[in-house]
C-alpha cells in the first residue's frame, strides 16, 4: 500500500512540476523568440509564470535575450521535483549529479517543444494555412527562428516548404543519438524521473 501511495505522490510530482517547467522553458523560448505579447496565448503564460520569475529578476537579469530569470525559476522547479521524487523512492534527498540532470532535463524539453511545435505547424499547413490563431501564430513565431536557416539551405519548391523536415531530422539527431540521449546514459538519469527525458 506504501507503495501505491509513493507510486501516486511521484505521477503527481512528475505531472504538475513537469508541466509548470514545459511552460517555464515556452516562455523562455518566446522570449528568445520574441513573439507577439499581444497575443492572448502568450499573456496567459506570462500571467501564470511572472508569480514564480519576478523575485529572480532581481538576481538574474535579461542578457542580449536570453532570460536567466526564467531559466533559474525552470532550474529550481525541476530539481524540487528531483529531490521530492528520489526522496519518494528511499535516494538520497540531494546529490551534485541531480544538477546535471536537471540541466539535461531542461535542454531536452526545449527539444520537444520545438518538436512538437513543428508537428503543429505542418498540421496546421495541410488544414489551416492560412489561419490566424493565436495558438498557431504562436507556434509559428517560436519555430521560425530555427526554420529559417533551414530554408536558406533547403528553399520552398514547388510551393512546398520541405525546410521543416531538415529541422526534424536535425532535432531528432541532436536529442536521440548524438546528445540528449548519450548523456543521460552517461551521466546514469534513472528513467521517469525527470519530464523530458
């Protein structure tokens, strides 16, 4: 019984700390991005997420783009919910490697973002191309930024953008075979501990 009940605290850890961290690192990405704030999608994520942030900017300031605020808040999130799942499973509460883990983690959800964004994209090509909402302007104001030097080596024929499988293939290189991966078998993450790997 002990068990179930360790088994139902770690799906909720895995679940709720998972998702705020997925939608801390696509509030990092559409700053990097620089997407439309207007739209009401990426205010909704804004307004869930300043809470968490506003203390960090005193610390961790906005540098050429890159919101470290939002990052450390990610961080912190993650390996709260490494620290309270291990602590689940009997691990020690805290180790040095939990960091690179938490790290690792945060490198592949930025990785499956942008992955699944991709998949929204194409969809959205065959059966809304020409719509403007909000959630499909969003996803195509974060993916543009990686597109686009895809397209200079890969332009549209024959009205066919086929960039976005370069982008793909490329993704699906660095987070399964020569990065992601590797390294979470190197540095020994066990499996279903950290959301995104």
């Amino acid at each position: 019984m002990a068990d179930n009940f360790a088994s139902a605290g770690v799906y909720l850890i895995q679940t709720f700390f998972g998702l705020y961290t997925m939608v801390l690192m696509l509030r990092f990405l559409m700053q990097v991005s620089r997407v439309d704030y207007y739209n009401p999608i990426s205010q909704g994520i804004v307004k869930l997420t300043d809470p968490a942030i506003r203390p960090f900017r005193k610390v961790l300031p906005t540098v050429r783009g890159v919101d470290f605020a939002t990052l450390g808040v990610a961080f912190a999130v993650q390996l709260t919910a490494v620290m309270l799942i291990l602590a689940l499973w009997g691990a020690p509460i805290f180790s040095p490697e939990y960091l690179a883990w938490v790290l690792l983690g945060l490198f592949s959800i930025i990785f499956k973002i942008y992955f699944f964004a991709l998949i929204v994209q194409v969809i959205s090509s065959w059966v809304a191309p020409q719509s403007s909402h909000p959630a499909i302007m969003l996803v195509y104001q974060i993916t543009e930024p990686i597109c686009t030097p895809a397209r200079k080596l890969l332009p549209p024929m024959g009205g066919m953008d086929f960039s976005i499988i370069l982008v793909f293939v490329f993704i699906n290189i660095i987070d399964n075979i020569l990065v992601i991966a590797p390294l979470a078998q190197m540095l020994r993450v066990p499996r279903n501990l950290i959301f995104g790997l």
